[in-house]
C-alpha cells in the first residue's frame, strides 16, 4: 500500500536545488489563505519590495511570476520579442542555447555569439555583430551561466547592446543573491532569476524585473503577447498598484516561502550575502586544489557558488556521484552538454553555502576518491579548507 512520501534528508551541493532554510520551510507550512486577501495581497507589495532590494532596481515592473525560472526566461522572451525580431544570443554553455530556442519559436531571427564553455561572453564578438546587424532589436546573454560556471560583465554588455539601440534579456538565475548584481546600474533591461539557488527557497517561483524601456516595449507591441499566461500587460492586473483584477490563483504558500527568504536576505544585507559566497568558495578551492582537482573557468571569471572541476584520469564520475548520494546523502552536479563527463560541478548557493558543508564535501570526495585509487592528494584538503576559513 502506497504511504505518505518522506524523502531521504540530503545535502545540496549541485547546481540547484540548493538547500532550502528551516525558516523558509516552516514559512511553507502557515494557514493558506485566498490569493485575493487583503493580508496576502499586503504581503505581494512586501514581496515586489523585498525582490527590487535583491536584484538592485527601483523598477516597478518587478514581480515573482508562478513558475520555475524557465518560465521566468519564457516570460522575458514572449513579451519582448515579436515575430521577426532579430535577436543577437550569446551562448557560452547549455542556457545561452535555451535562449535561442525561445527566440525562434516566437518566430524570431537569432543571430548568435559563440564562445567556449567556461569562458564569459567576449563583449568585442557582441560589438562586432551588432555593427554587422543594425536591425538588431535585443541582445540576450546569461549572466552566471550554471553549466560550466562561468561569469560574463552585465554592465559592459549592457552598454554595448544600449550603444546600439537594443535593450537586452539576461539570465540571471545563478547570480541573484550570490554575486554582485546590480540591476539599475548596470543597466539590464530584462531580467530573470529562480528562487532555488542562491535564495535559499523552494523551486517554482521565477523573480523578474522589467526597466522603463522594457515596459515601453511590451505595452507598444505590434502583436499580442503569445502566451495568455505569461502576458505582463494581463499579470500586472493581478500585480500591480491599486486594485487587484483576479489573472490566476497565485501559488499561496510558495510566496510565503519567498517573502520569508528574501526578509533573510534583506537581514543578512546583500553584500553580506555575496562576500559569504565568495569567502566559501575560496575554503572549498583551497581544498579542491590541495586535493589535487583543478577549475576549468579562469580564476577571474568564476563564480563563487557554482564550481566546475575536473574529474581525475580514470574515474567513472557517474559512480562517485551515485556514492557520494547513497553513502554520504550528498548531491553535486554532473557535467552537461560538451562538459558531460568531464566535470563535476559542486554549488554553494544560498543556505547550502556553508562551512559544515565545505567539510563534508571535501572528506566525502577524499574518501571516496582514496578508495578507488584516483590521483590524488590524501589528508590535505580538510586543513587547507580549515586555513582559508580563518584567514
């Protein structure tokens, strides 16, 4: 006979899902009360207020929409772009592509940028495609790319594409609230996140933000937004100022969960937060590298919650990973796409992004790693960790 479900504590340390706080769990669990009330529509301004501290802007065109941040890129793309749109999209890993596919199936032209996995975005590319095509209407680009870990400069980006009249659509799902993102000042147009990573919260929720120009383009469309769901002129009845017009039943509880941990956010204090990720992510490279594992994105250039490393001569990192979750409850990430097989990609987002979880990581890899004889360095890693902790 079927039972109630109750799944295997584990801990996060892939690309996302990352572990979720106990404040933000039990902030699921209060009484549900209808989309419509008063105290919860008090609640959304709270929430739209909470996300414009956590992406840096005073857009007001900054809402959850109810749906994993795919829906969130989703949204970006089917309100910004129009049929025959030309759309120059750089991919520098697996999400770059996905925006890709976003812009063609809305019957846009994408005019793509190429770089290599585990490199940024190469701003001069971007320039010298948009000077070989001034009909260019948006550049679209990840920020944080989570496939290879690689970081791309928003704010030159941003310029470029401004220089030639393009607004631009950036990815930041891996970036919110565990890098420097500022929003405003750096210029983004389209931006949109996920609430799983670095926000400590529980995948489904997709924060957007839209700037003035955004706006003005997604009110002065030719034709109409293609997805009903996802029509910001439709949504922003139920998200705006004023009055609330009923679009859809808002997931209740999982925008509890959200208000909660941004409130932890705004607690801890942004930069706080981006120092905690980088500080961590140094004790774990301290370690990885003692050990005897190296990066593959360049130092300058990677994140510090998302670590792409790569797997020692011989090792079948498909075993490791299966043993690492079935004897330590421990998850990291695979390699995707022409990464696949050669790295492992090990997160340290929002609550996963801890001490404790540094340690357990690091002697887990080790034991395993000592096991099957792989090349490595033994009884290193945890005191080079250790060391850069307290440094």
């Amino acid at each position: 006979m079927t039972s109630s479900f109750n799944p295997t504590p584990r801990t996060l340390m892939g690309p996302g899902p990352s572990d979720v706080h106990p404040r933000v769990l039990s902030a699921l669990g209060l009484p549900t009360i209808g989309h419509l009330d008063p105290e919860f529509v008090s609640m959304m301004d709270e929430v739209k207020s909470l996300l414009q501290y956590a992406f840096q802007t005073k857009n007001e065109l900054t809402i959850p929409v109810s749906a994993p941040g795919s829906a969130g890129m989703e949204t970006c793309f089917v309100n910004m772009i129009e049929p025959g749109d030309k759309v120059v999209v750089c991919q520098n890993g697996v999400f770059g592509g996905r925006m890709k596919e976003n812009v063609e199936r809305l019957g846009g032209i994408a005019i793509m940028v190429e770089d290599e996995w585990g490199k940024p975005v190469d701003p001069q590319k971007v320039e010298d495609t948009l000077k070989a095509n001034t009909d260019a209407r948006a550049v679209a680009f990840v920020h944080a790319e989570t496939s290879t870990g690689a970081a791309s400069d928003i704010k030159n980006l941003c310029e470029i594409a401004h220089k030639h009249d393009c607004v631009t659509i950036v990815d930041t799902v891996t970036s919110l609230a565990g890098s420097e993102l500022r929003v405003d000042d750096w210029g983004a147009d389209a931006v949109y996140s996920g609430t799983q990573k670095c926000l400590s919260c529980t995948p489904g929720l997709s924060p957007v933000t839209m700037s003035e120009r955004a706006v003005e383009i997604i009110k002065n469309r030719k034709t109409r937004v293609q997805s009903w769901f996802l029509d910001l002129n439709l949504v922003m009845g139920y998200w705006g100022s004023g009055k609330r017009t009923y679009h859809h039943t808002a997931p209740i509880n999982a925008l509890y969960a959200l208000h909660e941990s941004l409130l932890m956010l705004q607690q801890e204090g942004l930069e706080n937060a981006w120092q905690r990720h980088m500080n961590n992510h140094l004790a774990l490279r301290a370690g990885l590298e003692a050990m005897g594992l190296e990066f593959i994105v360049e130092e300058k250039f990677r994140l510090p919650q998302l670590n792409s490393v790569t797997i020692p001569q011989g090792v079948d990192e498909a075993q490791v990973r299966t043993r690492l979750l079935k004897e330590f409850n421990l998850e990291i990430g695979a390699g995707l796409g022409t990464l696949a097989g050669k790295v492992w990609r090990i997160g340290l987002m929002g609550y996963s992004s801890r001490a404790e979880n540094i340690m357990l990581c690091l002697s887990a890899l080790e034991a395993i790693l000592s096991e099957i004889r792989a090349d490595i360095n033994t009884g290193v890693a945890i005191a080079a960790a250790q060391k850069q902790l307290g440094a």
